[in-house]
C-alpha cells in the first residue's frame, strides 16, 4: 500500500536556522517523490521533486531508498518559508494517483 | 489567465441537502482530481477522472459522485449520504505533455463546504 509519513504536525524555528521537515514513505516499485507548498491565503503548489536534483528557494531534498525516507531540508530558514508543507509520491508511469502525508506547518520566527 | 477555477468559494449547507462544487480548467489537462482537505489529516484523494466520460474512485469516495462530460469541467457532487462532509476541497488537474510530467499537479484555490 501506499503510504506517506509526516510526523510532525509542527516545526518552529528561528530566522536562520536549519531546517529539515521529516518524510517517509512506504511503497512497492519505484515511487516518484514530491513536495508541495501552501503559503498563506495561495494554493497549494509544487516545491520540488526528486527527479529533478534541484534547489528550489534554497531547499533540497533528496530520495533514500535504503531508508525510504524523502526529507526536505534548508541551511538557513527565512521568515517567508513559513506554510505548510506536504510530502506526495505517485508510481512512475503514466497517470498515478498521488498520495499525500498528513502535511508539516513551519513556522520561521524572526 | 489559464488555469483552475473552483466555485463557489465559501457555502453553507442544511443537513440532509446535496451540493454540487465545481471546478473548471482552461489548461487543456486530460487528468483531473478531487482532494478533501482537513486539519491533521492531509489531503485524501476522493475521485479522479483520467479522461472524459471516465472516473474511478480514490480513498473516500462514499457519500461523493463526479461527472466527467467535458474535458474542462469536474464536479463534486456532496450528498447527503457523506457523514461529515464539512472541509476545504481541493480540485486538481495535469497532463502528461507538460513540461514536468504526468504527476505534478496544478490546483484550485477551493472550496470551503460547512454543514449547518
């Protein structure tokens, strides 16, 4: 089954510090990873994804498979990447259905 | 202005009532998604449609139908059957001929439905 794990409702830090937003996932075949962002009063919208080795807005995340674990990460947090943050994944072919974990609010504070 | 328009925006609903919510795209998306969105819980899939005049049920579909007659449009149906239907709904759509594949979803601002 496929399954997705956030397991932090809430991750607060201060402005400039790092940041990891923590996500697992359980899947059988090779998933295709995601993030998605939610800023305030915006829609929902993709981050980044594993296949595409980028940073976006100074994140990072990259794919473990041998922990099956897809984490975000940022050196030094800015007030404006405070939202809520969803970890997804999808099969890799096609059209899939995307899964989403339960999501992680940031809260940067100055 | 391309994109996902979801309408109404707010609405209120007696128990007992259906209400339909609606989502239109100009994208020229073949797939299409509903989503439910509530706190703690994420965003949990409730129907989707891979092309016109086909749909297929994700994880909560009771108490929900959909329609697919056109390629830009996708209503929610929220029947009185669906226990608590109070939530913020997401529609969604892609297409496999974007530039960043068949996954990467582009969504609506929504629709917030509360039951009165």
């Amino acid at each position: 089954a496929q399954r997705v794990t956030q397991p932090e409702k809430l991750l607060s830090v201060f402005k400039g510090a790092p940041v990891e937003l923590k996500c697992n996932y359980s899947y059988s075949g090779s998933p295709e990873l995601f993030w998605y962002v939610q800023y305030s009063r915006q829609r929902l919208q993709l981050l980044l994804r594993h296949i595409s080795r980028e940073s976006i807005k100074g994140f990072t995340a990259d794919l473990n498979k041998g922990e099956t674990s897809f984490h975000l990460k940022k050196p030094f947090a800015q007030e404006e990447d405070s939202a809520m943050y969803y970890c997804a994944l999808s099969g890799n072919t096609g059209f899939q259905k995307l899964v989403f974990g339960t999501g992680t609010r940031l809260l940067v504070s100055p | 202005d391309g994109g996902i328009t979801q309408s109404p925006k707010y609405l209120f609903r007696k128990e007992g009532q259906n209400v339909t919510l609606s989502c239109e795209q100009n994208l020229n998306h073949d797939a299409m998604y509903w989503y439910r969105q509530d706190p703690g819980q994420g965003l949990r899939l409730i129907y989707y449609s891979h092309i016109v005049n086909d749909f297929q049920k994700g994880d909560i579909a009771e108490g929900y139908s959909v329609s697919r007659e056109k390629k830009e449009s996708f209503p929610l149906t929220v029947t009185s059957a669906q226990k608590n239907p109070t939530a913020f709904y997401l529609c969604a759509s892609t297409t496999p001929r974007g530039p960043l594949g068949a996954n990467v979803l582009t969504f609506g601002a929504g629709s917030r439905l509360t039951v009165l």
